[in-house]
C-alpha cells in the first residue's frame, strides 16, 4: 500500500484526486498524524456518480464547516476554540466571526493531506481502522486514535 505525496489544505482543490474513489487519507501537521479517516462507502454502488468518494470527503474538510464534518468539529473543538482570545468573543456574537472561519483558516494554515485509493470500500474500512490504530503510519492519530 502506497499512500499519495502529501498535499497542503491551502492548495484545494486538487485535481489529482481521482472524482470518484474509495480510500483511506491521513492529515498532518508536520511529523504529527492529526486525524486520519475512510471514504467510498459501497463505492461499488456509485461509480456512476461525477464526484464520490474521497474527493467529496477531503472537500468537506478544505472547507472548515462543522455540520456534518467530524474532523472539522474535532479540529475547532480541541484546536481553535482553545486558542481564541476574549477579546474576540464579542466578534462572534455580532456574527463578525463564525467558527466555520477559524476552522478553515487553521486548516488550511496548519495541515497536509495525503491518500490511499482502494478497491472497494471493505478495503476503505480496513486501511482506515489500521491508519487509527497506528500500524499504516507508525503512529495513532492524535485527534481520532483507535
């Protein structure tokens, strides 16, 4: 198994992402393993689709939003939250400042992405739980460890 080069979130998209594929990816931040995850759930079922997989994944998390995105909620729950200052509070409560914001901006400042294409999404499931626990990378993730 051989995992891609490592790509930075300030460079989305990337169109070396195939549009639709299953694989497992992992997320940097320098030598540190940050969080690493799965996509292509029953990728045998939606070949058919224009973009699927570890694209629309890896999408989701260039774009920093909390809703429906658990590494994005990780990331401003254990990253972001803990470093933003008081003074700014008063910013998020007129809406000058929104969560989703800090969470893209430390993605994009602070992490790299590199992925795993798979056959099928039983393959997926298998890489991702093996990435969590520390024997694909030679180190559990520090955000979602198995």
């Amino acid at each position: 198994m051989k995992f891609s080069d490592r790509f930075k979130f300030s460079d989305w998209p990337n169109s070396q992402v195939p549009s639709v594929s299953a694989g497992v990816y992992a997320i940097w931040s320098g030598d540190e393993l940050i969080y690493c995850g799965m996509s292509g759930r029953e990728i045998e079922k939606n070949y058919h689709k224009k973009k699927y997989g570890l694209i629309t994944r890896l999408n989701s998390h260039a774009s920093g939003r909390l809703s429906g995105d658990q590494f994005c909620v990780y990331v401003a729950n254990r990253l972001v939250i803990p470093s933003i200052k008081s003074s700014q509070l008063p910013q998020f409560a007129s809406g000058e400042l929104k969560l989703d914001s800090l969470t893209k901006a430390y993605i994009h400042e602070n992490f790299e992405y590199q992925y795993l294409v798979v056959e099928s999404s039983s393959e997926a499931f298998l890489a991702e739980k093996e990435a969590r626990n520390g024997n694909l990378l030679g180190q559990k993730p520090k955000l979602n460890p198995l």
